[in-house]
C-alpha cells in the first residue's frame, strides 16, 4: 500500500459516508417530502428533492465501493455547489444558524482533488477516462 492509494482510499471512503449521511438525513430526519417542502421554501422545485436524494445515496455507495468513483465525485460537485448557494447568506462557518457555505465548498474541492487524482488502487471498477501516460493512482 502506498500512501497515495491510502490517500486515495480515505478521501473517497470520508466522501462516501459524507453523501450517505446526508441522503439518509434527508429520508430519516427531514423525510423526503419535508425536504421537498424546504427546496420550494428556498425557490427551488420541491421534485428536485428526490433526484438530489437518490444521487447523493447512489453516488455515497458508488464512491465507497470504488465504481467509477472519479466520474461519480465530478457529476455529485454541482449538488455541492448548490448546497453552498443555499447557505451563502447564512455566513461563512458552518455551525452559523442555518449552516454556512464553508463546509459544502470545501467538499465540493475534495470531490474537484479526488477527480483530479483519480480512482486509486483500491477501485472495484475504475475510469476508463485516464489522460495518456497517467498513471491508475
């Protein structure tokens, strides 16, 4: 084991329960109606809900058993980036009332250094996208 697979393996498994916890957040806690009652209280459509559930569970499963983890980390950026957009006018920190932007932004940069980096060496199935001359790190 190197440390650049180690590397590669604790960031996507700290990743995965990241999108696992906040999927099941939305279904344990909130519920996914309740949810979708919160998207279309901050202008989104409340149906999008269920989409962002279902992509960040599969998505958190996905990264965690190593299937297509790279591709998987850039498609789950724009969920992020999202979530910052609706905690923006909450303040920087993240344990401000309301959460602030801090936290979703750095996640989202996590996802943008795993894509970056790539799939590792402990990947069920890894990207087929590599650039000539990488290596499978």
């Amino acid at each position: 084991m190197t440390p650049t697979s180690l590397g590669l393996l604790l960031l996507r498994v700290a990743l995965s329960t990241m999108w696992i916890a906040h999927a099941l957040l939305k279904l344990f806690v909130f519920t996914l109606p309740g949810t979708a009652q919160f998207f279309d209280s901050i202008g989104l459509p409340g149906a999008l809900a269920y989409p962002v559930f279902a992509a960040e569970l599969l998505g958190g499963v996905a990264l965690l058993a190593g299937v297509y983890a790279r591709q998987v980390s850039l498609l789950l950026v724009p969920v992020l980036l999202a979530a910052a957009w609706v905690h923006l006018p909450n303040g920087w920190v993240h344990t401000s009332t309301g959460g602030g932007w801090e936290y979703p932004v750095f996640l989202a940069v996590a996802s943008l250094v795993h894509w970056l980096l790539g799939d590792g060496d402990y990947s069920l199935k890894r990207s087929p996208f590599l650039t000539p001359g990488a290596s499978r790190a």
